[in-house]
C-alpha cells in the first residue's frame, strides 16, 4: 500500500460499488490520495477488487475509479486503495483534493491555539 503524504479529510458524500456482479451503495467517510474510508452494507472482503463511481460535492458527474481494492474491513466499514483511474479523472480527483486541503489547512490556522 502506497504511504498517505496528506492527512485523511474528513467528507462524507455518496459511493456506487461494484465487483463482478455484486453492486451497492455507500458513504465515503474520509478520503485521501490513495485511498479513502467506506461505510457499506455491501458484503466486502480484504483483497476484492471494486469499481467506484464517487459522488463529489459540488460535482455535476461521478469520478470513477476503474481499479480499487480493499485493503482491511471492521464490519460495515473498509478502506479501499485506489489503483487504476483514467487520468482526466485523476485531474479532477487532485484539483478536488487540492481545495479541500487549502480549505483544511485555512481553518486550522484560524483556530485560537
């Protein structure tokens, strides 16, 4: 697994999954680059492989990721690694990621210490 270089935000917005023939819904609870937190009621295993189809905030379209597998489960939650994503869809991924990081690090340097 490829180390994270940013802390995980803390977002919450809506995934498809899909493996095979298997689909479900679910919440994407943080999310990084490579990876991201998912909570579902969709039956997964470490080492399963997943296409996402992630609803970003303030996105008209979903970002599809074409290739992730999960890397560890705790019940309905599991944490998957993104591994194949066309590359304009890695552009709006980085520039979505980008603004929030920005967003991130203004707030917690406005913050009393």
């Amino acid at each position: 697994m490829k180390p994270r270089y940013r802390p995980r935000l803390r977002l919450r917005f809506p995934v498809m999954l899909a493996s095979g023939s298997q689909t479900g819904e679910g919440q994407i609870l943080d999310f990084t680059i490579p990876g991201c937190l998912i909570e579902s009621p969709m039956g997964v295993r470490q080492g399963q492989s997943l296409r996402l189809e992630m609803f970003l905030p303030g996105h008209t379209f979903p970002l599809s990721v074409q290739l992730a597998v999960v890397r560890w489960t705790k019940g309905k939650q599991f944490g998957v690694e993104f591994i194949k994503i066309h590359e304009s869809q890695q552009r709006i991924l980085r520039h979505f990621l980008d603004r929030h990081y920005a967003e991130f690090f203004t707030r917690k340097a406005n913050v009393p210490g």
